[in-house]
C-alpha cells in the first residue's frame, strides 16, 4: 500500500530528502507521494522515513493503493534494477 500526504501537511520539508524512491514532490499546496514510487520504504527500513520524520503526522496509509509486502518489494527492486 502506498502512503499518501494528507491536507494537514504543512510543508516541512522533512520528508522530501528521507524518501529512498524519490516518491516525494512538492505539489500544488503540500508535498504529494507518487504511488507508482513508493514503496513504504521497504527493501530499504522497517519502517516508512517519511513517517518516521513527519511532525505532525500526517501521512498515513493510501487506501486507493493497496499493495502486499511482497508486491512492494517487486516494486523496489524494479525501480532499482
């Protein structure tokens, strides 16, 4: 499942650099996550470093993308081959 940045976000930038997929831009008003990028950080942490970073807690999971472990990790070693 992708993680997505909710309207709450007050552009921080604290999770822009931690982001190993480069999944993180900034958009229109906040910071936005492209699904097809992220992979929750797996294959990388245990856990998801733009959560881990966020201040305010606002980036939860994308319930319109729902994936498996396994598919986040397929996904993570397609964008790094």
């Amino acid at each position: 499942m992708a993680l997505i940045i909710t309207k709450d976000c007050i552009n921080c930038d604290m999770c822009l650099p931690e982001c190993p997929n480069q999944a993180i831009s900034v958009g229109k008003k906040i910071y936005v996550i492209d699904p097809e990028r992220c992979t929750e950080c797996v294959g990388f942490y245990d856990k998801p470093q733009c959560v881990e970073a966020c201040p305010i807690d606002c980036i939860p999971k994308d319930p319109a993308h729902v994936e498996s472990q396994e598919a986040l990790l397929a996904k993570q070693r397609k964008l790094w081959q």
